[in-house]
C-alpha cells in the first residue's frame, strides 16, 4: 500500500539514478551494461516530446489515495455541464464474478450522486474480450499480466495507437480507443505517442538508455492520470491451493500461464493423473491466443526457443541449446537442439521456426503480431495493398468510391531465417534487451512447417479451424480431446517422446467451469488437485503463513469451510487489474468521475477481503522504474 511520503527529501525522479532497471535488462539480455551503441542526447534523455512540456501537469494521484471524494466526482460533472435535469448513462461490463459485481454496485450507487446512471452487465472472459475489441462497450474491467519483465509492457497498453482496435488489426493495448476523435486532449494523446516512442528510440542496454524509458514510462503514468484513460484498481496476486497428495512447486510472478505443469507439478501420490479446472477459451493455436486460460493449455502442449523457469522472471533455453549475439545487438543466432520431435513424430527444425515466426507475423488468424512486428521489432518491409473480399473482389471507401488500401508486411523481407536445420538466425530492427523474453512467449511456439496453409507459400495440411481445435506442438504434453463451453472438459496426456525432462504423471484432465461456485464446490470435494477459493468463501484468519521463500512467495496453509486443510501459496504477480473505458463513447468527466469515486484500499479490505494490494499505477511495482519506494513515492507525489 502506498505510503504518505509528506516531507521526505527524497526527489521525486530519484528513479532516474536507480540502476535496477539496466540491471534487469542486461541480466535478461546476457549482455554487459557496456554493450550496444550508446545513447547521444539526441536519442536518449533529451528526445524532443514534440509538446511545449504542459500537456501533462499531474505528478500525484489526483483521484485521491484511500479515499472516496463524490463531492470532486459531482464537481467535475457540473463544470461538464452535467446535472439534474442532464444525466449521462453508462454501461458497465465486467467480468462474471460476485466480487466484481458487489464492487461495481458500489460505485454505481456512488455515481448516482454525480449525475451517473450506471447500468451494469457481465460476460465470460471470450465474449468480454469480443465485445471489447469491436468497441461494443463504454466502462470495462479487465486485467494485463506482463509477458515480460519491463515498464513497457504496460505502458503499451495506454500508447493511443494501440488502443485504436477497428483501425489496427495488430493492436494489442487496452481497449480505449484512444483516437483523435476520443473525448480526450489532443495535446496529451500527442504526448502519450511521443512518450511511447522515446521508449521505443532508446532500446540499447545502456544505463541512459534505461533513464531514458523510466522517465517515458513514468511520463505515461501521468498521462493516464490526467485524462483518466484507464483506473488502476489493484496489482494481482497468484493464491494457489492444494492437496497433500499433490508435489507442487507453484508458479513465479509471471504466473501459471508462463509455467508448465511439467515443472510445477513433481509428482502425484495415489493417482496418475492431474485434476484442474479452466475458464472458457476459444483457440488452441499459439498465435490465436487471447487469456490466460489457453495460454496455460498452449504453454504445456507447445515450446519456444527459451522459456520463463517455472514462471519465474529468469529465461532459460528450451528448443534452443545455445545463442550468439553480434556486436551491433541486433542479430540473434541460435543453436536448436537436436533429436526435439513434434507430437506427430516430425523433427524440429529451424525451418519450422522460420514458418512458424512468420506465420506469427503474416497470419490473418494471429492476434499477437504486434510482439514480433513492434514489440520486439523483428526487421521488414510493408507495402501498399488493395483490400479485397473473401471472394477476391476490391473493397471501395464508402465516400469515395476508391479502392482500399492497407499496409501489409512483405514476407520475403522478414529477418528470420533458417541457415540450416539447426540453426535460426532472427534480426531486429534496433537493439532490444527484452528480446529473450519475448521469445519464451508461447505465441513464438514450434509448430511444424506448412500445418496450416495460412500464409502465402503453403496449402497446409490441417485447416486453421481443424489445428486451432486440435493442435501439433512439441510440448511435454499433447493434446487429447476438447469439448468446448462450461461443463466441457480438456485433455492432454505426457507426451512420452520429449526432449527434455517430461511429467512425472501420464496427463491433465480439465473441467471447464465458468460459475464461481461451481468451481469452489469441485475443488472442495476434492475433483481437483489445484484450486482456490472464491472471495465470498475466503476467510483471512484461515490462512497460516509458515514461510516466505526467496522469490517472495508466502507458503503456508489454508483451512477450508469443510475442516480440510490444503497447501498454500500467495505469489504476487507482475499484472494490474483495472477500469478501462471507450474514450470515443465516455467523456472525460465521467471518467474522472468515476475515479474520484473509486477507493482502491477500500475495495481490496472490503470486497476482496485483503487478497490484493490496491494499484495506482498500470506498471506493477516489482518493476516500476526505481522499484517499490519510487511507485509509493510518486503515487504521493514527493519531491
């Protein structure tokens, strides 16, 4: 929880000194801090912003901290010319959960003093997600879990064009809709870009560098404040449950998607196989992911190059074996092991690399382009090309009558290559420290060359809709079976031929739940070996702290309402939960409205029963440029 900071002569910018940021970065790279083209001032620290520096006047909190100002919220509506005789609707979709329905009830009726009606609605997480991308929405709850250890893989998340989802198909940010016709100051959406891309000009491994990007980051968390784009509402927290019966290692702060159940799970006394329980997802195939719940599955059935271990921040070599990085830190070579086997028996191969971080890049059926195209910078050329029809007929601007255009990589100009069986050479446009972080996403999985004729060169083999529903990796687990929606189940067994150290149990069987009592009352009678409780059932005083180890998990034990006691293990996560809004749908003032009325610390005792820690930022503090102390301090906005 952030604290009071009055008085202390700490400055504010102190980050900008904290060498944790670019020692991160080089730990992650495997380069020294001396490495890469050092930043000239043009480059680094004193990049023009492109504003005259007041777009963005906020250095605090300006909703309040720990507390409930409906008088500021009735404010802010008035001076919009609110009131009354003059109400604004808003619709609300959340998550299907009682803990969010009980909080958005609180706020709705805080609302109604601010000349608010709230109408409120909920979805399960693959519709929500829909329903989000195509702008069907106006206030919204989701959450982000980092798919690498850095600032900017949360601050993406508010740079305005990638929050612009009916415009670019390779969008990957909050669902803002942070246009030019947004009800937002152009100045601040302007500085917000030009944030964004000093972060992106100043990728090298240096310690200027890295000032640089924290002072970005930073600079965006204020932008977002100001123009209450989005409202953090608390930094997530992993609780994991489980039998005696069940050795299990629980995942790190990347979470159990970034783990596998290989690795998690040693052993299994009295059964042979593994017991879960999953949301709903809606594909198998590792470009097409959209949640954590199909993350998870495609992190046990598929493998990347390198891999996080256990779902800790450390990446390790998984279908790599060993890499070279040249001296201009943009060239990676890696050495593939030797003797790997897809789950159809085929060898993996650089080749299947190559097709499959191509298809990643090129596929219409890829919702995570952007990781290779503009996170990681995979270098390439785009062109200009006319859109056409499913039956091949050009596609006219209604006003105009003229052909439509879109932008399209060229595949020949993607700078992955295979230079043999073995070996996969991959070159980024600029010097990017996260590479090998963004490698051991799942979306960067092995598939085998030409399984789906989804990009040009390749008739495929399987359709996409066959592959998406019953996929080929090259995991310690392959896939079994599927029967999709709540009550359904998924299954996958050990896959007796991998490459590295298998399960030590033959499979995982998953009841697919979408109702939170449904999901508590099957872990409960003991369906499940992994579980949780859902907040309406958790009691704080039955948990039992016996030890936090060094990677800050706190391990004890659970007593559950039936007198059983389970294993237990609080974990805090590198994710933000929030409110996000369509900033083309609500103004300004309701957003701010709704964050004045928001007490983040409130919530989390009252509602969520002290499970989580209250957010203020969108970057979670374990990564926060400076590191815990700077976000408190700048949340309290110390000088």
């Amino acid at each position: 929880m952030p604290r009071d900071t009055d008085g202390s002569d700490t400055s504010r910018r102190r980050f900008l000194k904290a060498t944790g940021a670019a020692a991160l970065t080089s730990a992650v790279a495997g380069c020294g801090s001396n490495g890469g083209d050092t930043a000239t001032p043009d480059d680094g620290g004193s990049t023009d912003t492109g504003t005259d520096g007041e777009a963005v006047t906020v250095s605090e909190y300006p909703y309040g901290v720990g507390e409930n100002l409906v008088g500021e919220a009735q404010r802010v509506m008035e001076e919009a010319g609110y009131g009354p005789d003059n109400r604004f609707e808003l619709d609300w979709l959340q998550y299907e959960s009682p803990t969010w329905e009980e909080m958005a009830s609180t706020i709705a009726s805080r609302l109604e003093s601010a000349y608010i009606d709230m109408n409120q609605s909920s979805a399960a997480f693959s519709p929500l997600l829909e329903a989000t991308r195509n702008g069907n929405h106006m206030a919204y709850t989701l959450g982000w879990i980092a798919d690498y250890p850095g600032p900017q893989n949360f601050v993406q998340l508010i740079d305005p064009p990638n929050t612009m989802y009916a415009e670019n198909s390779a969008a990957n940010g909050a669902r803002l809709f942070w246009s030019e016709d947004a009800e937002a100051d152009p100045d601040v959406r302007q500085y917000m870009i030009d944030q964004f891309d000093r972060i992106e000009e100043n990728p090298e491994d240096t310690e200027e560098a890295a000032q640089a990007r924290g002072e970005a980051a930073v600079a965006m968390e204020e932008g977002m404040w100001q123009e209450a784009a989005l409202i953090p509402l608390y930094q997530g927290v992993t609780e994991g449950m489980w039998y005696d019966h069940v050795d299990y290692n629980p995942p790190g702060p990347m979470g159990p998607s970034r783990a596998k159940a290989s690795n998690s799970v040693a052993g299994l006394e009295g059964k042979d196989r593994l017991s879960t329980i999953s949301s709903t997802f809606s594909s198998l195939d590792p470009i097409a992911q959209g949640n954590t719940a199909s993350g998870g599955k495609i992190m046990d059935m598929f493998d990347a190059l390198t891999n996080y271990a256990n779902g800790t921040t450390e990446v390790e070599n998984l279908l790599a074996t060993e890499y070279e990085l040249s001296e201009d830190f943009t060239t990676y070579t890696f050495t593939l092991k030797e003797g790997a086997t897809f789950h159809n028996g085929d060898e993996v191969t650089a080749q299947d690399f190559e097709y499959s971080i191509k298809r990643l890049m090129l596929s219409s059926n890829s919702v995570n382009a952007r990781f290779p195209v503009s996170v990681m910078g995979i270098e390439h050329e785009t062109e200009e090309v006319t859109v056409t029809d499913d039956e091949g007929n050009t596609v006219t601007e209604t006003a105009s009558g003229e052909p439509q255009t879109t932008t399209r990589i060229i595949p020949d100009s993607i700078a992955v290559e295979a230079v043999d069986d073995y070996t996969l050479e991959i070159t980024t446009e600029n010097p990017f420290a996260f590479s090998l972080s963004v490698l051991a996403y799942s979306a960067f999985s092995a598939v085998p060359e030409g399984i789906v004729g989804d990009i040009e060169g390749y008739e495929g083999e399987m359709s996409w809709e066959e592959f998406s529903q019953s996929p080929v990796g090259a995991g310690p687990f392959e896939f079994v079976n599927w029967e999709s929606g709540n009550g359904g189940e998924f299954v996958m067994d050990a896959y007796d031929d991998y490459h590295g150290e298998g399960a030590s149990f033959d499979g995982i069987d998953a009841a697919i739940l979408t109702e939170t009592q449904a999901r508590y009352n099957y872990f409960i009678n003991e369906n499940a070996d992994i579980g949780g409780v859902p907040t309406a059932q958790y009691q704080a005083d039955a948990v039992s702290i016996e030890e936090t180890d060094d990677v800050g998990r706190d391990l004890g034990t659970y007593e559950l309402e039936n007198g059983t006691t389970v294993n237990y293990a609080r974990t805090p996560d590198i994710g933000t939960y929030y409110v996000g809004f369509n900033m083309e749908e609500v103004p300004r003032a309701v957003r701010q409205a709704m964050a004045y009325v928001i007490n983040q610390p409130e919530f989390m005792q009252n509602v969520f029963k002290g499970r989580f820690e209250p957010a203020y930022h969108l970057t979670p503090p374990q990564i926060f440029p400076g590191g815990i102390e700077a976000y408190d301090e700048h949340v309290g906005g110390s000088e």
